[in-house]
C-alpha cells in the first residue's frame, strides 16, 4: 500500500473513530425553566384549549419589571401561546370566531388589552396588531397572595359561560367568555321534544329550560313526564323549583317534601335535605 492510501486510511480510520465517540456521548435532559402546558375544557358545547409555558418569578419583579407595563407581552414563555374555540364565542362581549388564535396582552397596573391575533404560527415576537381579530380590555385585580408560578385558568364554568384568568405574581386578569347557547339549542330541544317516540330528555330539557328562564308550562310538562318513568330525588327536587318559579307554593313544597323523602332513602343525598328546605323556607 502506498503512502497516500496509508495516509487516507489513516483519516478514515479517525473519523470513524471520532463519530463512534460522538454518537456514544449521552445525552442530557434538562427540565425546562418554562415547562409546556396544555389546557382543555368544555364550556357548555365548545372546547376550548391553551396551549402556553410556565414561568416562573424566582425572586423577579414581575409586572412592571420582568414584563413592562404597556408593552406587548407573548403572555407566557417560549413560544406562543396559543387559544382555540370549538365553536364561536364573545369574550368581555366582543364576538371571537371559531379557530385558533394567538394570545397576546398588554399588562397594565389597573387594566390589561386582550389581543386574539390569527397568526398562530410565527415567532411570538413577531406580533402583529393587522392579524387582531379583536381586542378587549380587562380590569388587573390585586391578589394578596404571591403566585409564583404563570397560570392560566377556566373557572366559574355554566353550560353558557366561563371565566378564562391570567394569574401570575399578585395580580389575576379575568376575561369573561358567553355563549349564546340558547338560539343554538333551544330548536334542537323543540324538535327532539316534537318528535314521536318516548325516549325522549324530559329531564334534561326541563333543566335547561329552568335554567335559562324560557317557556315554565313547557318545563312543567316536560318534568312531569320525567317523573312517570320513576320518581326520584333530583327529579322532583327540579319539579318543586319549577313549581315555585311558577307561583304554585302549595305544589312547590308539597314537591320539595316528597324530594327530601327519597332522599333520605338514597346513599349519597344528604345535600338534597338542605336544598329542600331552603327551598320550602323561601316560599313560606
């Protein structure tokens, strides 16, 4: 063998050694300072889900410092955060089609900006107002207690709105989330109630329509029948509410008594006892 060939041998032989080093080198996992977190919930109908990292103050000055106050925050760490609605939504009143967004704020000491921005995909500091397809305002509520890890939270969920908090150090943002559940449902309840057949919500559309202050005859008749199919605590409980809001007190408490029956027989319905009497207190 010649010296060239000895020499390119002798290279081969090294890079082959070098890359059986490289790839043997472990690798290391490191926690992230910021670790992803996913939020999903369903209010009502939609699914909402937010997609945000987690910072933490570690001894910082948050608002005001770490993030200034007027100036456009990515409202978390890394990457965007990123909120997404099943259906359409308002938030503080402000109509949010269904898709996914980007959520950017602007902290302020007495009220933060709220932007839903459509670009959910470009680097988090390449916001963009244009790509805002709404803006709202939201008062900064002062909390006594430190809270040293980022966090956003859905809380004071009913089946037609919700609460959505930005909570970080000592203050909490809440942005208020509707629904406009009942032009969405109240047909299909109609139709399905219309229907032939017996398999029918009776329940569940007296609830909703107790619930939402509609049609009270509706809900009487629809209670009604739910009760022939057998009779028990929480079903004549709504029955005696019903009744109630429907100005039979008699009927009403006569309700309300036969609930805290069955409910004294039933594992688990203590709190129905309670419910009832406050109802019948109420209406004496």
């Amino acid at each position: 063998m010649n010296t060239k060939a000895l020499l390119f041998s002798a290279v081969i032989g090294s890079g082959l050694f070098f890359s059986t080093l490289a790839s043997a080198q472990p690798k290391v996992d490191f926690p992230s300072p910021s670790p992803l977190s996913t939020l999903k919930q369903r209010v009502g109908l939609p699914d909402i889900e937010i997609v945000y990292s987690r910072p933490s103050a570690k001894g910082r000055a948050i608002f005001g410092g770490l993030v200034p106050y007027g100036e456009v925050w990515r409202t978390g760490a890394n990457g965007r955060t990123t909120i997404s609605f099943s259906t359409p939504v308002k938030l503080n009143g402000t109509d949010i089609p269904a898709g996914k967004y980007s959520l950017f704020t602007i902290p302020g000491q007495s009220e933060w900006t709220i932007a839903i921005n459509k670009d959910s995909t470009s680097s988090p500091f390449a916001y963009n107002a244009s790509n805002d397809v709404a803006r709202v305002t939201a008062p900064a509520v002062k909390l006594a207690e430190n809270i040293e890890t980022f966090s956003i939270m859905i809380n004071a969920i009913r089946d037609d709105s919700a609460t959505i908090d930005l909570i970080w150090e000592h203050t909490a943002v809440p942005i208020h989330l509707t629904l406009d559940l009942v032009s969405t449902l109240q047909p299909q309840i109609e139709a399905a109630m219309s229907a032939s057949g017996d398999k029918k919500p009776y329940y569940q559309a007296a609830m909703f329509y107790y619930d939402h202050n509609l049609d009270m005859q509706k809900a009487k008749t629809w209670i009604e029948n739910a009760t022939l199919s057998g009779e028990t605590y929480y079903i004549v409980h709504l029955k005696a509410k019903i009744l109630a809001k429907l100005g039979d007190k008699e009927g009403a408490i006569t309700a309300a008594k036969r609930s805290s029956e069955l409910a004294a027989k039933a594992e688990g319905a203590s709190g129905y006892l309670k419910l009832n009497e406050e109802l019948i207190s109420s209406l004496k």
